[in-house]
C-alpha cells in the first residue's frame, strides 16, 4: 500500500514551488513519483510535425516531483503531515497520520 494516491490533496515540501498545495492527478508507483495539477511546470521547446498535424514551440507542461518532496494535507490541522499505516479490528489495513491517528480513507 502506497503513502500517497490518486486525488490526495497534497503540498510541495522542497524545490521551486515549496508551500504550494494541489491535487495529485497521477502516480507513478515505478518511478516513485506524482504528477501534480499545476506544480512543477516547465517549459518544454517541441517540434512540430506536421505530418500529425501537430505545432511546434514552446510549451508549458506538469512534470513528475518525487514522493519524497511532497506530503499529505491534515484536513484537521490544514498542515503537512506524515503517514503511516494502522490494521482496524475488521483486519482493513488503512492510512492513518501520525501526529493525531486520524485515518486519512475510512
């Protein structure tokens, strides 16, 4: 089971965008990385092709940030907080985060 998922509100701990918060679009379990809405953009210079039909330039588009660099929004506290893991009396494993022992997916 992984720390952070599809649709977790999330916010940058290093880099350029330190502070800023999103909603994680994507994760790459092989890579160990997410894919942010609107963090870590870059601009990339692609070139056309006109045989797709597609223009060249530069564009603007979101890049990977690795899941170290990122942590999961307390809904309670409105900070950063880490995450660990906790077995219900059902035997479901879920997330849980360490500061209260709130359980992040009930």
């Amino acid at each position: 089971m992984k720390k952070i998922k599809k649709g977790d509100e999330i916010v940058v701990l290093t880099g350029k965008d330190k502070g800023k918060r999103g909603n994680v679009s994507r994760v790459m379990p092989d890579a160990e990385r997410v894919l942010v809405d609107n963090i870590n953009i870059v601009k990339k210079h692609q070139k056309g092709n006109p045989q797709m039909g597609t223009p060249g330039g530069i564009i603007e588009k979101e890049m990977p940030i690795h899941v170290s660099n990122v942590a999961l929004v307390n809904p309670v506290t409105g900070k950063a907080d880490r995450i660990g893991f906790k077995v219900l009396d059902d035997g479901r494993k879920v997330r849980c985060f360490k500061s209260n022992g709130e359980v992040v997916d009930a």
